[in-house]
C-alpha cells in the first residue's frame, strides 16, 4: 500500500465534497463541466441522509483517511493490524456501498449524473481498493 495515494485520492473527495457542501450552503451553483444537472442531483431528496447533508460524512471520511495516510506515510507499521485499519476498511466498504446506492439513484431515479459525485465514488472505491490490496 502506497500511503501517498490515499493521501491524494483523500484530498480529492475532500475537496469535491466540500465544494458541494460550500455551494449548497451558501446558495452557489455548481460549475458542472459536462452538463448542468449536478444541482438537481445535490440538491434533490437524496442529497441528505436522514436529516445531515451527505457532504459532511464523506468530508469525515476522507479526513480520516488523510490522516491515517499520513500516519501510515512516516511509519509503515504504525497502524498494521490494529483495530484502526480495520476500522478504516469498514468505513471505506460503507462509503463505497453508500456511493454505489448514490449512483444508483442518480442513473434510475433522477436520470441526472453529477459529475462530482461520481469523482467522490471513484475516490472512495479507490481508498478502499488501496487499503485492502
């Protein structure tokens, strides 16, 4: 496991993330480049998860993930078979069977993509292909 890769791939959904979450809560349109239906889709019903906008766990997550990067990057073993790892490669399989229940709503019932959300199920498949190969 390379720790520089979750380290970018945890910076990209952070960033993504919070780009939504900053243009949601201050009412900002987001500046889709290969279409215009990623407010509909971010702002849909689906956009919050009972009651707490999806962003804000997703920018949990890959904080953690950017932390345990970091950790991981100046001492490889640090973390090796400890309960943290494996608390880590729970919540990266939550975070891609939650993407993929996002992605799913987005091809089946919206019909809209949002190209954002697609980067942040592409990260949080990533991490987890990292963490577990």
């Amino acid at each position: 496991m390379n720790p520089l890769y979750l380290i970018i791939l945890s910076l990209v959904g952070f960033a993504v993330s919070f780009y939504i979450f900053y243009s949601k809560k201050y009412g900002k349109p987001l500046h889709c480049m290969i279409g215009r239906d990623c407010d509909d889709v971010v702002k849909s019903e689906y956009g919050k998860t009972f009651g707490i906008e999806n962003t804000i766990p997703g920018m949990a997550y890959y904080l953690l993930v950017f932390a345990y990067g970091i950790a991981v990057l100046y001492d490889r073993n640090v973390f090796k078979e400890s309960i943290i790892y494996y608390f880590l490669v729970s919540a990266g399989i939550g975070s891609v069977l939650f993407s993929a229940y996002l992605t799913a709503i987005q091809a089946f019932v919206l019909k809209k993509w949002c190209e954002y959300c697609i980067v942040s199920s592409i990260s949080s498949l990533l991490i987890l292909l990292i963490l577990i190969l």
